[in-house]
C-alpha cells in the first residue's frame, strides 16, 4: 500500500530537517506525524477574553462543559471527546522531589462534567501543582464522528500563549471564536495570521449575533478583512445562546436560526469528510515552516561562502624562506667538518686515556709480584685487577659520554641557538659490557713433598760424596759424621734454592697472565670504546641531519604549502557552496511540493440537516 502524498512529504521533510542539524524541530514533526496518523480530527477553539469561546463548545456539544461567566476565564485546556457516558477528570503533573521533571503519567482526578473546567481553573491557580489539561468525555454525536475538542486559555493581546500555541501545533483544524459586537480588532487579525501559517484550516465563528441587530454588516468587514489579510477562513455568524434553548426546547427553526446548522454542516462535511485535505494542508503549513526556517541560514551561509576571498601570499615569508635555506647549507657543510674534526680528536684522546691507566695498573702488577706469592694471594690479586679495569673501563666511557655531550651541544649551538631540545636523549650508549673480569688462573706446578725429597737428597748426596772423599785423607770413611752433616746442609740449601727458584717462575707466570689480560681488555675494550664514538657520531650526523633536511623541506615547501592552503581552502568553500546549493535546491523542491499540495482546496458542498 503506497503512503498518501502528505505523509511521503512530510517524512522527506524530516530527513532534511535531521540533515541540516535540527533536532528540535525533528522532534516536533515527528510527534505531529503520529497525531496525523490518528484517524480523531482534532478542532481547536481559540479566542480572546469575553468572545464566546466557552460558550461556543458548549453548544457544540449540548452540554454545560466549560464554564462561562464574565469573572470566569479559561487557564488550562480542555479536551472533549468521545465517549459512551459522561465522564471527566482533572489532569495534573505534581513535580517530583528535588529538581527533577515532571512525572510522566499525569495524577488523574475524576469531577463532575458541569465543574471540570471550573475545578481546573481553581487548581491551576493554586501553587505546588502544574495543571495539564481538562479531559471530558461526552456521548455527543458530534464527537462521535470522531471529532475532538479542544477548548484553549483566552490568547493575550498580541499572540497566542504558551498552552494555546503547544495546543496549536497539534491541531488539525481551528475555530476562532469572535463576538459580533465589533469587528476584527488588529490582535485577532495578527492572531489569526499567526494561526493559519501553522494550521491553515481556519474557520472564524462570529459569536453572540442574539445582541447585536447588525451583525450581518459585521460579518461582512470582516470577511474584508480576512481577504486582505490573506486568510482563507470562512465566517459563520452563530448564537451559542439560540442554540442552546433550541436544544433544551426541541425547536429546529431556533436552532436554524442560531446559524449552528451551518457551522456542524461545515465542521463535518468541510472538515470530517475532507481529513485527507485537510492532512495535506496541514503538512504543507508545517513543511513551509520548516523550509523557510532552514533556508534563512543557508542563504546567509552561501552569500558569505560567495564573498569569501582567498588569504593574500606572503613575498616577504618566501625571500626570508629562501635567506635561511643558504644559511642552512652553508651551515650544514661547516657543522659536518667540525664533528669529523672533533670526534677523530676524542679518539685519539680516549686511547691515550685508557692505555696510560692500563700502563699504570701493569706497573702496580710488577711492583705486587716482586713479593707476593701467586698461590697464596691469586684470589684476592684477581679481585683488585678486576676492580681497578672495571674503574677504567667506567672512568674511560664517563668520559666518553661528557665529551661527546660537549661536542654536541657545542654543535648544537651553531645550528640551532634556539632549539634547546634537539639532543633530548640522543647522547645515551649502552654501558660497556664487562671484559675485565675472565683472567686466566696461571698454571704453576706445586712443590710437592716427594719432589722437596728428591731435591734434597739430591743437593745432599754431592755433599756427601764431596766431603767423604775429603775425610778419607784423613783416614776416616766415606761415610761419617762429616759427610752426613755436609750432605744435609747441601740437601737443605737445595730445598731452599729450588723453592725460591719456584717462586720467581711462578711471579713470572702470574705477570704473564696479567698483561695478557689487561691486553685482551684493552683491545676489547678500546674496539667497543671507538665503536660508542663512531655510534654516538652517527647518532649526532643524523639527528643534526635530519634537523637540517626538516629545515630545508620545510623552507623549501613554504610556498607551496601556502599554496596548498588557498587551493585547500578554495576546494572547501566549492565544497561547502555545492553543499549549500545542493541544501537549497533540495529545500526548493520540498517548497514547490509545498506550495503544490498547498493550493488544494476544500471542495465547495451543499447540504441540510442537524448533525448535532
């Protein structure tokens, strides 16, 4: 089943509205879309203080609702509808407590159909409360034909109120209520213009002809005035007050008289009967409403985007741009040479340093070893060499990292005076790994028991043998005190000898290992020390290269960054102008649809009969 035409329109106004950025009026198409799906016709009865408006509804309806009085004022809407017995109840929103909203579900309380209105006036007038309306039902079979009610609080001077132009909004129809003692006042014509740009089904209701004997010639201005003004509403002179002692009587020719006959002949057969015309012309209102309400802006925003011009350049940007990129490049071929200079410099220096602190460490081995004792004091020897290397090595890089600090900078300075941070974490090596530790332990052959032995009677047999033979001269034996006495002295003197003799090999064995070490260190470590520098050189080169290249790229794309800027900015101002023109055209379209389901007319009927 395809959707009727005012519907489509008023879905593609929604999704235009909700394009645009428009939340709010969103919301309020929507909520009027649901009230357009609702089969009910809802009339509002508007009007000024003292016009008939109450009146009016109950002669609708036949029936005391509202309450009249010149010291009675209506201050909360009321809605009448339909239903199999009377019934009515007072809606009220109490406020939660704090500050929260209002509680969803109005509190209900029921009232006697004649004081609805009146109960309604009175507790809207009393603090702590906020009225929401008068609901009333009625078997009325003007209301049964699926018409709806809605008597409205008297409008001010100039506009409608608040409740009044909520209610408005959600009207199908409305009934102004206009007492024949005067013709229009300017605040009923403003009223009534106001009134037919958001619900353009109007029909004015001229009350109270009963009192005035001229009302025919009032009723005539005013359908003038209604021309001029541009508002297509009918004028029908009625008698609330004819029409009700009509009903009460039974008399027909009253009631003709009281002109209620034309007035529920048109409600039904201008309105009931005509809801598909009257939806569109409804939709239509609403949707020049919302067009016109988003057009202003756009047009504002595409005169603006048309006047716009694009940022003038900068001559001047450009020939300092092309100044520094000379500096630069004289710069950067001067910096370079300093840091070659500089860094063959530091490692020639940090050489001279560690093998002057190696030299020193050996002569200290020498000068321990020329009285200790290797295989009693390696322990603790091992210990000292390594600790003394490990200083060096850490003495040695410390100093490393602080002239290489001092080089940067000092470079830094020339080429970037005001870029403080451009070495932040750029001097940081690895700490140097641990080559003073892994000496080899000398291999010395112990002075065992058995060779002390062998030694012994070794240096004692040629004492032995050397001093017997002198003894024998005397005439004593080979063998005899003296020789013994010989041979153990020489024994001894060999175990003496043999073992100093030991002990100076293994000295020399033990200054061996020692040089070796410190030779593998400084080799190791002099091969990880120059490896730091060249590292940290490159490090600097590249940072301080890179720093040049940005300077140079960013110099030399100046001109054409700011280029870039006005085309980019052209390109989004022919965006946003197409946009906008896209936005506008759309908006035209929806205003010819607009103006297209606006000329619809209510078809022009005749008939007869009471309704009501």
């Amino acid at each position: 089943m395809m959707a009727p035409p005012w519907l489509t329109l008023m879905d593609d106004t929604i999704r235009v509205c909700s394009a645009h950025g428009t939340p709010d009026l969103v919301q309020r198409l929507r909520e009027r879309r649901a009230q357009l799906l609702d089969p009910k016709l809802r009339v509002l009865v508007i009007g000024e203080q003292g016009q008939g408006k109450s009146q009016l509804v109950n002669a609708l309806v036949n029936a005391p609702v509202c309450a009249v009085g010149d010291d009675t004022t209506t201050t909360v809407p009321a809605v009448l509808e339909y239903t199999k017995t009377p019934t009515a109840a007072v809606l009220t929103a109490a406020p939660d407590a704090g500050r929260r909203e209002l509680t969803q579900a109005p509190h209900r309380q029921p009232v006697a159909v004649e004081k609805v209105t009146a109960t309604a006036n009175q507790e809207a007038a009393r603090p702590g409360g906020e009225m929401v309306r008068a609901q009333v039902g009625l078997p009325s079979p003007l209301l049964s034909a699926g018409l709806v009610l809605v008597d409205t609080p008297a409008s001010g001077a100039a506009r409608p109120g608040k409740a009044t132009f909520t209610e408005i909004l959600r009207a199908d129809a409305v009934l102004l209520a206009s007492d024949a003692t005067s013709e229009f006042s300017a605040s009923e014509l403003d009223l009534l213009g106001q009134v037919s740009r958001v619900c353009p089904t109007v029909m004015v209701a001229l009350t109270k002809i009963d009192i005035v004997p001229g009302w025919r010639a009032v009723a005539e201005r005013n359908r003038a005035y209604l021309a001029r003004a541009g508002v297509g509403a009918p004028v029908v002179p009625v008698s609330a007050t004819l029409r009700l002692a009509a009903a009460k009587a039974g008399d027909r020719e009253l009631n003709a008289e009281s002109g209620f006959e034309e007035l529920l002949r048109r409600v039904k057969h201008d309105w009931l009967d005509q809801a598909d015309v009257l939806n569109r012309r409804s939709v239509a209102a609403l949707a020049g409403m919302a067009v016109e309400q988003l057009a202003g802006p756009l047009q504002e925003e595409l005169a603006a985007a048309s006047a716009e011009k694009p940022k003038g350049d900068s001559v001047a940007r450009w020939h300092t741009a092309g100044r520094k990129l000379e500096q630069l490049q004289r710069d950067s071929a001067r910096w370079q040479t300093m840091l070659s200079d500089e860094v063959s410099d530091l490692i020639a220096d940090l050489e001279f340093d560690l093998r002057d602190r190696t030299r020193r460490i050996l002569r200290e081995v020498d000068e321990y070893f020329e009285a200790a004792d290797p295989n009693r004091t390696w322990g603790e020897f091992e210990d000292w060499l390594r600790d003394n290397l490990a200083t060096v090595a850490e003495t040695n890089f410390t100093w490393l990292l602080e002239r290489f600090d001092w080089i940067a900078r000092k470079i830094a300075r020339q080429i970037a005076p005001d870029h403080k941070d451009l070495l932040p974490d750029l001097l940081v090596a690895d700490a140097p790994d641990d080559h003073a530790s892994g000496i080899r332990t000398p291999k010395v052959e112990r002075f065992t028991i058995g060779q002390k032995l062998f030694v012994g009677m070794r240096g004692s047999y040629t004492g032995l043998l050397m001093f017997g033979l002198a003894t024998t001269v005397a005439g004593m034996p080979l063998i005899n005190p003296i020789s013994l006495g010989a041979g153990v002295a020489f024994g001894a003197k060999s175990v003496f000898e043999e073992r100093g003799n030991r002990l100076k090999r293994r000295q020399a064995t033990a200054k061996t290992a020692a040089q070796r070490h410190v030779d593998d260190f400084f080799l190791a470590y002099g091969k990880e020390s120059k490896d730091a520098a060249r590292l940290l050189q490159r490090a600097v080169r590249d940072r301080f290269a890179a720093y040049a290249e940005q300077q140079r790229a960013e110099i030399t794309a100046s001109a054409k960054a700011i280029k870039q800027v006005i085309d980019a900015e052209a390109a989004e101002r022919t965006r946003r102008t197409q946009a906008v023109r896209t936005g506008i055209a759309e908006l035209a379209a929806i205003r010819q649809r607009v103006q297209a389901m606006a000329a619809v007319r209510l078809p022009e009927q005749r008939t007869r009969g009471l309704i009501a």
